[in-house]
C-alpha cells in the first residue's frame, strides 16, 4: 500500500541554485574595410553590430603643406584624431583629442612605442610579427590588441582589429586604434612609394572597417 503524499506543511524546502558565474570576458573584434568613394577613406565598424566607429579619410593635400595626412572621426563625425608621417624618419606625429602624442620607432624591435594619455595606462607598443599581423602590447608586456596585415604593411582589403577584452573603449581604444593605423600605413608609405603614387584606387585599396 502506499504511503499518502506528504502534505505542504511537512515538505522540505528548495534549496537555491546557485548563481551561475559570470561570463569569460572575450575580445572585440572590430571590421576595417576600404570605404572611400569620392575621397580614400578607411572605415572601422563594430563586427557584431555593424555600427561605424571611425573613419580615417586622406585629404588632398601638397607635399609641402603641414596638413595632417589623415583625420580620423567617431561615429557622430566629431574629430578624433590627426596623423602626420615623416619623409625622413619613421617616426609619427599623433594629434588625441587635441593632445600631441610621438608616436617613435624602435629600430631594434621594428615596431613602435608611445606613452599614453590615460592615467594608469603607461607605455603603449606595437611590434610586427611574422603570419601578417602586429600587436600591439601594454606597460607589462601583456597583447591588448592585434591588426591583420597583408603584405609590405598594406592592411587586407577587409581584415580584422582584435582589441582585448581588458579594452573597454573610450579614450584607450581610441589610441589603440589610431596607432595601430598609423603604424601599417607608414609603412606602406614607405614601401609603396611617394604621395602620387597612393592617390586615387591606390590608397582606396590599401587599407582594407569604436567608439570616440
């Protein structure tokens, strides 16, 4: 015979789950892609969402004018940032949210090193790697980010930018972003020759999609 249902009075308590952990942090991943029609531009967008994050676009400018070679906007067009190459040297003359910033090269590492403008953040340096990419390591030695590159600096038509998880965005991101940039397409300049010579398809192609 079997023994009637215990009634709510005597039944034992649920327990409570417990609470399940909290996610892995993983990376960003950011689009970089060609963009230009009547002006070369390089457009970066978010790679889940699609939403613009910046743009890099080449104005026309002589070879004596002390215009920055390249202007970089947020998604809302507010300016970001400026860059200006040397002819002689390697090293880049970077313009953050209207604070100047020597963006140098270190000739043992083949890469370059900058100090950033956010507190607790320290020096900021990016190095080529062999498989087409750079990375870009912080104060301790750790990768926060890495861009594809194809051959002789030249950025893939559409790569990727792979910021670390520890890179929430805002002001660090920014640098990030125009620092790696920067660094591929000095190179390219560099390797493919003089400002003629990158007009037109030429700098279209080079670079092939954040937020302020």
């Amino acid at each position: 015979m079997p023994y009637p249902p215990v009634s709510s009075a005597f039944a034992l308590p649920q327990q409570a789950q417990p609470p399940l952990p909290p996610p892995v942090p993983t990376s960003r991943c950011l689009n970089v892609k060609n963009g230009g029609l009547s002006r070369p531009q390089i457009l970066i967008t978010d790679s889940l969402t699609s939403m613009p994050l910046y743009t890099f676009t080449f104005p026309k400018r002589s070879h004596l004018s002390s215009e920055p070679h390249i202007s970089v906007t947020g998604p809302s067009g507010a300016p970001v940032a400026t860059i200006h190459f040397h002819s002689m040297s390697n090293d880049i003359d970077l313009v953050i949210h209207g604070q100047a910033v020597a963006f140098k090269t270190n000739g043992i590492t083949a890469g370059h090193g900058m100090v950033s403008h956010v507190p607790g953040v320290g020096k900021l340096k990016w190095k080529n790697k062999r498989g087409g990419e750079i990375k870009c390591k912080d104060e301790k030695g750790e990768v926060i980010a890495r861009l594809e590159v194809g051959t002789w600096g030249k950025v893939k038509k559409e790569a990727q930018f792979e910021v670390g998880s520890g890179v929430t965005g805002g002001a660090v991101m920014d640098e990030i972003v125009v620092s790696g940039i920067s660094m591929v397409e000095n190179r390219r300049r560099k390797n493919g020759g003089s400002e003629l010579a990158q007009a037109g398809a030429d700098v279209a192609g080079a670079l092939g999609g954040a937020g302020a």
